[in-house]
DNA sequence: CTGTTAGCGCTTTCAG
DNA sequence: CTGAAAGCGCTAACAG
C-alpha cells in the first residue's frame, strides 16, 4: 500500500550525513553559500534516491509566497479565455511561478475562489471579464487584504487594483446604426442567459435598446432570445426566427459562436446572408474569416492579445497592491465583413 | 499601500480576547468542542473585522491535507474537457474540495506539473486522456510518492492509480470498413498535429493505416494531413484536399470540430456530402446533430460524463494509493449518420 | 469550557 | 564551510 511518508528534508539530511540547513541551501541552489562540490552531490544523491520534493506548503508557509498566480475564470471552453491562459502561462513560467485556474461559474463557487484567494493560495490573481458573481467591493477586499490583482472588468473602479477594460458599446452603437443606416428594421437580439435576464448588465443589449429608441424602431421583446451561450442553442433561436411569421432582418449575436451559427441557421433555411438577414457577431474568432459569407463582428481592436494583462499582473505582484491601481483600456470596433 | 501583514488567529485571539486555540475551534465549527455562544461570536466578530481569513499553507502543513484536486488537462477549449472539469467540480464542491486545473501543454510544463503533485500542491489528481508528455513510470513514480490519482489513458498500466479507458480502435474499424464496403477509395485523414508526426501515437491513425491495408486501398500519403487541432485549420486542409485534381471520396476527422469544418468547407465547395464527400469526425460533439447532414461520428457510447472519474478520484482519496488501481473501460461506438 | 504548548517541513539568521 | 535553533500560522493533545 501507501508508502508510510514522504521523505522531508531531515531525511534527506540524515541520508547524507549533513544538517537540514545544508540541504536546504543545495535544493535552493544558492550560491551565496558556498557549498564544495562533494558535498552537493551527496545531497543530490540522498535526495534522488529518497525521491524527494520540498513540501509546498511548508516552503510556502516560511517563505511567504506560494509562487503561484491564480487566473479566475467565468467557464472554460471559451475562445478568449484560452488565449489569456496561454499568455498568462508564457509569463509565469518566465516568472518561474505557476498558474492556477479556478472556474467561477456560480456564486457559492464564487465565494470559494475569494475564500481560497483570501487565504493566500496564490500571490497575485488575475480576474476575467466574464465573472458575473463578484463585485467591485469584493474584490476591492481581497486587495486591501494585501492580494495584488489584475481585474478584466469594464465597471469596476481601478480601486486596490488595476484593471483592464474592453468597452463594448461605441461598437455596438457602430454596428446598429450601419445595421439601421442599410435598411433593417427587425433586428434580433441573440444573447447570453444572463443578459436577456437582466439587460442592465450587459452593454449588447443596453446598446441594442438604445439603437432601437435612436432609430424608432418599435422594441419587439419576442426578438430578444437566448442562445449566444453555445453553438447549438443560437443554431436553434435563430432558425426558430426565421420561421416565423414576422422573420427578423438582422441578428446581434452576442458571442461570435453565435455569430456564426446564425448563418449557418440562415444558410440551412436558405435565406441569404446579408440579403435576407444580415448578422453580426460579437468576440474575435478566427472562424469569421472562414464563413460564407464572413462573418461582421464586434470586438477586440485586433487579434486577442493578453501579455499586457500578464505583463501588469507580474508588475503588480513586484510592486505591491496600490491605493490606486493603473487603468488600461482596449476598446471594442466594428468590424465590417460580408455578412452585413 | 499595502497593508502591513495579513492578520493571523493570534490577532483575532488578542482582539477577542481569548487563545488562539479557542479561535482555531470556532473557525472550524467544531462541534466536539463545546463552545459557549457568547465566546463564539466574540471571535467571530474579531475575524471579521480584521478580515481574518486562516493561512492555507499553514492549515496545509498541520493538517496534512491540501483539500484540494488537481485536474490536470492538455489544453483548454476543448468541448469534452468543459465536461470533465465541470463533473469534477461539481464532486470537489460536494467534498469540500477545491479544483486546481493546470494545463500541460509542453514537455516543461509537464514536468513542472509532476514537480507540484510530487510536492503535494493537491490531495489527489486527475490526468486527462491529452497528456502526451507524462510517461506511465511518471506517473506510477507519482502514485509510489503517495499521491492518489485517476488517469484517463488507453495505455498506461494502472500502476499505482486507477484508470480510465476509452478504446477508440474497434469504433474507428467499424468507421473505416463503413467507408470502404460504401464504395469510398480515396480516404483522407484530417489529423492532429502530434499524431500525423507520429502516428504511432494515435489509435485513430494506426486503425487508418490497418483499414488501408485490409481493404487494399493504396496509402497515399498526400491524404493524411493536419488540421483537427482547430476549426479554420480544419477548414483549409478540407478546402485544400477538394481542390486537388485527384480530390479524396472520404474524410476522417480525428476530431469533432474538424468533422463540422469538413461538412462546411465541402459545401463551400460544392461538394455533396456524403454523395461526393463522406465524412466522419471523431468526438462527442452536440454540433454533430446539426449540422447539415448531421455529422457521422466515432465516440464515446454515449454523452460525455466524467462523474464516474471523479467519483474514483474521490474514493481513491479516502482509501489512499493502491498497489494495483482499479480499470474502468468505456469504448468508443461508431454512430453513422448523414455524412457518411 | 479554555489555554498552553508541541510540532507540521521548511528557510535563515547566527555561531562555530 | 556547516549546524543549531527559531519561527512562519495553524491544529490538537493535554492540562487546568
């Protein structure tokens, strides 16, 4: 069965005829000590043998910093986030720290990852856009507990931490005027759950709303839908409206996925894109580029790009949490392409 | 700037004005002890208004236990991976648990995953069936070390931790005989970039090449070919092998999402599915219902559920590291469908 | 019912 | 150049 222990660094020690100390300062590779060359290998060896690895905890404990950088996301399987793991990865692993991923997709879940970030998993954390179940005040907390944060949020105040923004909304305006200004006048709203249950949450479809004052188009609640959560789901909403009486003719979608569902829904039902219905996307996906025709979007300026919010991350955690935090911001544009 | 220090239980017992084992019992709830309520809310009161959150290192080091799991994945944004983390999750919340995910995407950053298990960052792991850079001696090197774990893999020895298999071989067969007893010669592979390096490594590849022998079908090498790591490299290699003068009659996708992109690209192209263009993706991907025709798969029996994989985690936990693991198996089918 | 105290395994002064 | 010893923050015997 189980091997009785994990070997510590007494062990180790006793293996090689040498104090802790010394062991110490061989696993940690210090050369401010100077430790001759029998001696090293010795320990190296015990250690080898014994298969021994420095207990985190302990080391983290003493130390006190645990190395690792924790990234909070709202759900994994989302384009944007794996480009920002990525870059958070390459930087880390420059930094020799580790990353942490916790998935946030609820509020007891949400609680958790304060908790955990609370009790100092990580020494520095990096919160994504899409985490709908922490405040401002929350995490204005945990850095006024001394945890140096890089918040990806377009409301929170820069407050104990930096932040990071992507406006949405003059793209959105962008997108709606050109959808309004080229003759639609039934534009659908596809979007996430969470946002057509509360629309003030969401700058789409706070945009989406105002369009349709600006342009006096009469709001029509039946062509706000839910779907933009996944690729299946926005397939269905959009085919189900196109089969109504009273068809849009246009689609927002709210994540790109959707975006391009919808016209394969469109090209399924054989309406022509744009000529029946135009769409539009929202997120940057290379899939745009590949539909017939491409896909029109909203989004980031240019490719997904996170090594600045890994780069702040790093600065933040050399520097210590501030009073104030730095803010920087990426704003969404109109990307025009065949489907509008 | 920041705050001076993290407040500790001995803060909270000062201010309480009782020891800090006293602190220690009521953060813990615990029941044995019985505490009076008057003393209980004292110290309650102190924790919160210092914000006193307990040190998880230290916790760790005392207690033995991290009361965390580490799922470690090969990459993220990968649909059966979503499902995996979010059983996982979903076991880790019940037991009190928090999820670790790291993701291994490089030779370094496998061996700086097995360097974190080994120093007990997480009471138990799953490795994911992608992990291409961790060998089974790791792993059982791991497992000896005293780390439960559940390995999702069709070939490491469950030596030392349980196992999860799922044998793609037999549904791949039936997949290939499918194609050429329907009359298809020209059979193009649409791989992943480490298997079409090294097709020793896939199962999907090896049973291409057998069915290419069992069926007298030349191999033709020019039809194997990268693209299933993402939809648009899917995409152009589908559009590419249909724009040969001597195009394929048949596409295997090695996975679900290249399996979508070929439909789409063949219909780009003019090309009939499945009259001039059989295709068959490899995954369980609700897309594949959708798309027009629907998507003939090989794949898992049925939906994705890993809720099997985190129960053995969790049991392995309780019952501590084997001799020999336990072998569950869950074979993939081939589900024919209109593309095929 | 509550406090004192001995570690968990590690790093690092400080002496030798 | 090496070792003894203190202590990171917490929990749990054990004593009062």
């Amino acid at each position: 069965m189980t091997r009785s222990r994990q070997p510590t660094s007494r062990d180790v020690a006793a293996l090689a005829g040498v104090s802790v100390a010394t062991v110490s300062y061989v696993m940690n590779g210090r050369t401010d000590r100077r430790i001759p060359a029998e001696t090293r290998d010795r320990v190296l060896e015990a250690a080898g043998r014994l298969a021994y690895a420095p207990n985190r905890s302990a080391r983290s404990l003493r130390n006190r910093r645990t190395e690792q950088v924790c990234l909070v996301v709202g759900s994994i399987g989302v384009p944007a986030y794996d480009q920002l793991a990525q870059d958070i990865h390459d930087r880390a692993d420059d930094a020799g720290y580790g990353v942490l991923t916790i998935v946030v997709n609820s509020p007891a879940r949400a609680a958790k990852a304060v908790e955990l970030l609370q009790q100092r998993i990580a020494d520095g954390a990096v919160i994504a856009p899409d985490i709908r179940f922490l405040d401002g005040a929350e995490l204005t907390g945990l850095a006024r507990g001394g945890l140096p944060m890089v918040v990806m949020s377009n409301t929170a105040p820069p407050d104990g931490f930096d932040v990071v923004r992507a406006p949405q909304t003059p793209a959105c305006d962008a997108a709606f005027d050109h959808l309004f200004a080229t003759g639609r006048r039934r534009v659908a709203f596809v979007g996430h759950r969470y946002e057509v249950d509360d629309p003030s949450t969401s700058e789409r479809l706070t945009a989406y709303l105002a369009a349709l004052g600006r342009h006096d188009a009469e709001p029509d609640p039946s062509l706000v839908v839910t779907g933009a959560d996944d690729r299946v789901a926005a397939y269905h909403a959009v085919t189900a409206l196109l089969d109504r009486p009273d068809p849009p003719d246009a689609v927002f979608a709210a994540s790109a996925r959707a975006g391009v569902s919808a016209i394969w829904a469109a090209r399924d039902a054989g309406a022509d894109v744009p000529g029946e219905l135009a769409v539009v996307g929202a997120g940057n996906l290379p899939e745009s580029l590949i539909t017939r025709p491409a896909l029109s979007t909203v989004g980031p300026a240019t490719e997904d790009d996170f090594t600045e919010v890994a780069r702040l991350l790093f600065d933040r955690i050399d520097a210590g949490v501030p009073e104030r935090g730095r803010e920087l911001s990426d704003p969404w544009a109109f990307h025009p392409r065949g489907s509008s």
